[in-house]
C-alpha cells in the first residue's frame, strides 16, 4: 500500500520510502522514516497529498506519495480500542491465582504492561 492511495484522516505508518537518493534524504530529514506515523490531511486534484508528522505539515506531489509505502492505516484512536492483553482494569482487584516465580528471581509488575516470560 502506498501513501497515495490513502484518503484524508487516514493514519498510517512508513513502512520504506522508494524514490531517488536526492528525494529519499530531504523525505528522511522531514521525518519519512522508517516507522514514523503519517496522517493524510488532504488530497489535491492531481494526486497530492498534504501529510502531518507530528506538528509538521508537508505537501508530497502524487509521484512522490507514490514512493511512499505504509503499513495499513491504525486505529484512530488509539485510547478506544480497548485495553490490551494483559492489563487489568483500574479498580478491579488483583487475581490471586498468579504462579510463584522460581526461587531467586524477582519480578515487579507495573500496571498497564505485560510480562513476558
């Protein structure tokens, strides 16, 4: 999937950028990196786009949004969603049926993360 084929308030992560040496430097300087989530404010008639990378507003022409491959569009709102696996819900008692931890190893759990053995 490419990032011109996204439509406005679609929120998006780069996933690489395909597009000359010259433009592939100035896109990572502005941010295109690797992970960096996008959102699409605008389209333009011929194909344009108008980005946002934090608070930082950029125009790409549709050639260049092109050479710019996403990952699927994310939630968007994160705080929706639902609580993730693992997580308890604030004010709701502990379980008590948690296994002992082998002898000399200590573990501390912070509320909100998950424990990975």
């Amino acid at each position: 999937m490419t990032l011109r084929g996204c439509g406005p308030g679609t929120r998006v992560r780069v996933a690489e950028v395909r597009v000359p040496v010259a433009d592939r430097l100035r896109l990572a300087e502005l941010g295109f990196v690797r992970g960096a989530e996008i959102r699409v404010v605008g389209r333009g008639t011929a194909g344009g786009l108008l980005v946002a990378l934090g608070d930082a507003r950029v125009a790409l022409d549709g050639a260049t949004a092109a050479g710019v491959r996403v990952l699927p569009p994310l939630p968007a709102n994160p705080a929706t969603a639902g609580p993730a696996a693992g997580t308890a819900t604030p004010g709701a008692p502990a379980s008590s049926a948690a296994a002992p931890s082998p002898a000399g190893s200590a573990t501390a759990v912070v509320p909100g993360t998950a424990v990975h053995a």
